[in-house]
C-alpha cells in the first residue's frame, strides 16, 4: 500500500543575505519605473544649467570691471548656487521611495511580501543612500567642470580653486552632504508618511531656512546657520582645510623688536602716526568754505 502526503509541501527558507538583496534590488526596480525619478532628476539638471549661466555672466561682469574693482568680488563658487537646488530633488527621490506606496496603498502588499519591517527599510536606505552619492558626485563633478572651464587662471578670490586639487574637500563634502539629504527625506517621508508633508518639510529645511535664518538676531542666526544642512557645504571644507594644513608657527621675534619679552617697546608715537592721522581726518568734519568777510561761526545758538 501507498501512502499519499497530503499536507502542504515543504517550502525552503531563503537565506537572510538573499532577502536584503532581492528587497534592494526591488527597490531599485521601483525607482527606475517611477516618473517621479527622472522628473526629479531633471531639475537637478536645470538647476546645474541655471547655476552655470549665472557663473557665465558673473565671469563676464568681472572681464569688465577694473582692476581695483576686481578685488571687490566674491569667490564664483557654484556649488553655493545649485547645492541645495540639487539637495532637494536628491531629497525627493529618497522620499519617494517610501512615500509612494503609502500614497498608492501598496506598502502592504510589500510587508506581506517581506515581512520584517528593519529588513525593508534597510533596502529603502540602501537605495537612498546610493541614489544620492551617486547623484551627488555627478552634480558636484558637473559644477566643478563649468567652473574650471569658465574660470580658467583667473585669480582669487572669484576663482574659488586656483589648482584642481583645492576642489577636492568641496566635491567630497557636497557629495556626502547630498547623501546625508537622501536619507533624512527617506526618514521624513517613514515618519509622515504623506509626500506633500514630507517634501514640504524638505523644502523647508533646504530652500527656506537659510533664507528665514538672516532675519533673526545675529547669536540665533549663526547658531541656526551652523545645522543647516545647505550651510554645511561651504562651512565643511573650510573647517577640513584648516584642520589638515593649520597656520604654521611664526618663526621667533628677533631681539630689539617689541614680541621680545627683553627688548623695550618702541615708541608708540612713531608707529601709530598714520593711524592718528586718519583718526584726526576722520573726526575734523571737512567745513565748506562760507563767503563774505564775515564768515559765521561753526556753532552759534539757535534763538
């Protein structure tokens, strides 16, 4: 006689490894069907286009100008222009990823399929984080090709890098800082669960702060200014430039000079002679001269 199973079949239980993998590479599938991805990265596009034609014309306003003029400019950085345009539609993308299937209800078709909700979003991470050093690196890299291209050997300051390594913190924070945006809008949008909340508070974060956060007193502003994540862009080269190559010591004073601790001080008249002139020009008010052979006094009374 033959016995018949009747039961369920067994099934076999994939390997931990193999289910992150097939979620992210889900997720990936997702992102490139979305056309929210690709209008995003449009204006990502635009945005670099904008900050170049801006960087164009400002190079060509500083052709014109004199000499002494010319000192007078800023540094043509374009990643302070197009960063947190770029920042936003990175953003986006990385919000999109989890807002739209809340938004289409699919989000528990995708728990019934993968059941532990770390392992989800972990893949939802992982993709965001990709997407925006990926994207990142390609903004900052094209932002660094139009400004050599149009700046050429153009001295300081409007040329932000004079050689092409000085570019290197700039390219290296703008990118991590792009893939720091990316997750944050991913977080916002599993928080809030809404895509016009979370890219309404993105918006605000990127886009708005930096400009509400010059309208405060100025303690606030710099202590509001200093967490932005837009802010940070420029703020973190600078701080890793003077971290790696700090002023060197001065060498020491030789005797007779006034850092000496043994030498006398010089006289302080014969060093601040122009300071006093300027000081005294300054404080004389430069009186018209008064016709007449009877020139009225500087102050007389009123009544």
């Amino acid at each position: 006689m033959t016995l018949l199973q009747t039961g369920p079949a067994p099934t076999k239980t994939p390997a931990p490894g193999s289910t992150f993998g097939d979620a992210v590479a889900a997720e990936f599938l997702k992102v490139r069907t979305l056309r929210s991805t690709w209008a995003f990265l449009g204006g990502g596009v635009a945005a670099s286009l904008l900050g170049a034609f801006i960087l164009f014309m400002l190079v060509q306003s500083y052709d014109a100008a004199s000499p002494a003029n010319k000192l007078n400019y800023e540094t043509a950085d374009p990643t302070v222009v197009t960063m947190p345009f770029v920042m936003f539609f990175i953003g986006a993308i990385g919000a999109m990823l989890i807002t739209s299937e809340f938004g289409t209800r699919s989000i528990g078709p995708a728990l019934l399929a993968l059941a532990q909700r770390r392992t989800l979003i972990g893949a939802k991470a992982t993709v965001a984080g990709f997407i925006g050093l990926t994207c990142g690196a390609a903004f900052v890299l094209l932002a660094f090709a139009d400004a050599r291209l149009m700046l050429g050997n153009r001295p300081t300051p409007i040329n932000p890098w004079p050689r092409w390594t000085d570019a290197i913190p700039t390219v290296l924070c703008a990118t991590v800082i792009v893939t720091v945006t990316a997750l944050v809008a991913m977080g916002l949008g599993a928080l809030l669960r809404s895509t016009a909340g979370t890219l309404t508070t993105l918006g605000s974060l990127v886009l708005v702060a930096p400009i509400f956060a010059h309208f405060l007193p100025t303690v606030w502003q710099l202590r509001l200014a200093s967490v932005l994540l837009p802010n940070l862009t420029p703020s973190w080269p600078a701080a890793t430039t003077r971290t790696c190559c700090p002023r060197p010591a001065l060498p020491p004073s030789p005797p007779g000079t006034s850092c000496s601790p043994s030498a006398p001080a010089p006289s302080h008249s014969a060093a601040a002679t122009p300071l006093d002139r300027r000081l005294k020009a300054a404080a004389t008010p430069a009186w018209p001269p008064i016709p007449g052979p009877n020139p009225l006094p500087r102050s007389f009374p009123l009544h």
